[in-house]
C-alpha cells in the first residue's frame, strides 16, 4: 500500500468500462481515486449477445463497481465537462484532479442499475424466442455473434442478416469473414450482403422489410447491429476540444497521454491508438497507464513511463458456443479450436478473476 504522502494524489477515471473499471481497481489503492460513471456497474461487452439468449449469464457479466473497487468513490453521474483542474458532472459536482484518464468507449447509454440490464436482456430473450422470423441489421461482429447465438440456441428460427458491406466482419481479414459466411449458412441464416433496411420507411407495426436492393425480408421482429458512435462529442466543450481527430478519437503519445497535456491520459476504445479495437487491448491500455501514474506519483521522471506498443491483428468472433473464427496475426483459423478459446464462457472467467471478484 502506498504511503500518506503518495496517497494524497487525485486520480479521477471517467468511464467505468473495460479500460477504466481495471484502471480503477489497479490504483485505488495507490491514490485518491474517483470513478465517474453512470451505471453501477462494469458491463463486459463481449459477453451480451449470450445473454439475450441466455439471461441469467448476466448475472456474472455485470460486475457491480463496488464488487473491484472498494477504496475509493463512485460518483453515477455523467461527465460534462473538464478544466485544468477538475472534472464537472451532470449533477453539478466538480471532481478535483491530480492525473485524469478518460476512458468513455462508445456512447451507449445503459440503465444504471444491474437489476434493469438484467430485465433489458430478458426482455431481448422474450423477443427472441417469441418471434418464428428474425432480422438482423448489420453484419460487423456484433450482427454476426447475434446470428450465431440465436442460430445455436434457437435453430428453429428463420434469421436473416441484411450488411451493407460486401463481406462479413470487415474489420478483420477476407478468409475470416468468408468463413463466418459458410458457417452462418451452414445454419440456415439467410445473408443478404450490399443491401441495407431503412427502418424509417417501415409502417410501425409492419413485418415486411423492403431492402435498398428490393428484397422484401418477412420477420416478426429485429435487432440493429450497426456500430455505435464515440462518447467524445462532449469533449468539443472542455479543455480537449482541440485534442480530437476527424474520428472523434482522442490523440495521444506513446504514453497514451493525451498530446499537449501531462497529467490526462486517454485509454481504451476512445482514443487514437493504431490497431483493432479489442477488449483486451484496452485492458493493456489500463495495466500500462496505470504503472505510469503510479510511477508519476511517485516522482517518477519522464524517462520512468513506459511506451505502449500497438497490438497486432488478432480477433475473435464467437459463432455460437463451440465455434468461431479468429485472425491471428499470421494465420486465419475457424471452427472448434479458436471457439475453444472464447465462445464457451466469453472469457468471463478470466475477466472476473482479473478484475478481483469470484469466478
């Protein structure tokens, strides 16, 4: 445990995600450290399309704040603003800092009780299982895990995924999403690639979709599977304005501090960094920066912080509970081995146990 001295240093985290929920937990007993998020709890992202089909997974894939972080303060609010000195939130607090870390992700807004994300995935399960017919829009990793999860546990439903995009998971290589393709139909998910639905044009109540190219896709119900925006857009308002991309990333150093400023980092999906954007690469994220605020703390000079090394193209998208498709950095790999990896329990095991909390 770190002594009075350093334990007078103020280290505010805005985002209780993948990247900040380990940061906090990594510091809180290094600092006076305050985690401003809206929710109650950590939320694994990866883990809940498993729990629309299966919703008591949630009970172990919401981890509650006060589960992992337990010498510190939780401030559920929004962040809007940020000076020189202190973070402002929705509710009118202003949260002093020594050392800041954005870690905002995507602009998702979640209930904020554990207890109401439970019944939001009940009420997909319901959805799901009472429809013969389902439409799915999108086909990144979002809309395919979807497919896969209710092509597996429901194999009786008729599903069909409409993308925008030539191929499947873009974001990964060509023989990945080519086999992502050959084991959605495999499953009978019909897949309908350079078409897209305008949900606006659908007559409320309606079960008849017409796509962009004229096809009519009959079902009783659908999910948007499209990728969801930055939460960064407040940041045009605060002292970091100037520190977006044309994405609406935020630039940072090798360091991952945000350039021009010495004391606030940016980690996770939010900021800059040139490679996939993956949970586990925003864990490292956190792991490095936190050995860096500790080290500043400490006295430590600029020499002492450590660099952050791109990670390499790996990805993993479950299809289902015992196959996926993988992109390792020097070979592409389907089926049972790369499902083995991550479909049976999502790595939730190795989140929970690194995050502190009984498995």
């Amino acid at each position: 445990m770190a002594d009075a001295a350093n334990r007078g240093s103020n280290v505010v985290v805005i985002g209780g995600g993948v990247a900040g929920s380990l940061l906090a937990k990594s510091l809180q007993f290094d600092s006076n450290l305050v985690l401003i998020d809206p929710k109650e709890y950590f939320d694994v992202p990866w883990t809940d399309l498993r729990s629309m089909v299966e919703p008591t997974f949630a009970e172990k894939t919401l981890i509650k704040h006060s589960e992992y972080f337990s010498n510190g303060t939780i401030v559920n609010s929004r962040a809007i603003d940020i000076t020189a000195t202190e973070v402002l939130t929705e509710e009118g607090r202003a949260v002093p800092y020594d050392y800041l870390v954005v870690a905002t992700g995507h602009d998702d807004p979640l209930p904020r009780s554990k207890t109401d994300r439970i019944g939001q995935f009940k009420q997909d399960y319901e959805k799901i299982k009472s429809s013969s017919s389902i439409l799915i829009i999108g086909g990144g990793p979002t809309g395919v895990e979807l497919a896969g999860e209710i092509a597996t546990d429901f194999p009786d439903k008729k599903v069909t995924l409409v993308h925008k995009g030539e191929r499947l998971i873009e974001f990964i290589g060509l023989k990945a999403s080519t086999k992502a393709l050959k084991w959605l139909k495999s499953k009978k998910v019909e897949v309908l690639l350079g078409q897209t639905v305008d949900l606006d044009s659908v007559p409320e109540g309606s079960r008849e979709f017409k796509t962009s190219a004229g096809t009519t896709v009959s079902a009783d119900s659908y999910f948007v599977c499209i990728g969801k925006p930055l939460s960064s857009a407040w940041l045009r308002g605060t002292i970091l304005k100037d520190s977006l991309d044309e994405h609406g990333r935020v630039k940072v150093d090798d360091k991952l501090r945000v350039r021009g400023q010495d004391k606030i980092f940016a980690i996770g999906d939010i900021n800059d960094v040139k490679e996939l954007k993956q949970g586990y690469l925003a864990q490292e994220h956190a792991t490095l920066v936190a050995k860096n605020i500790k080290s500043l703390i400490k006295g430590g000079k600029e020499s002492s912080l450590a660099p952050y090394k791109p990670g390499s193209a790996m990805a993993i998208v479950s299809l289902g509970r015992k196959s996926a498709v993988a992109q390792f950095p020097f070979m592409t790999a389907s089926g049972r081995f790369p499902g083995m990896i991550k479909s049976k329990d999502l790595f939730i095991g190795r989140t929970r146990k690194l995050m502190g909390v009984d498995p």
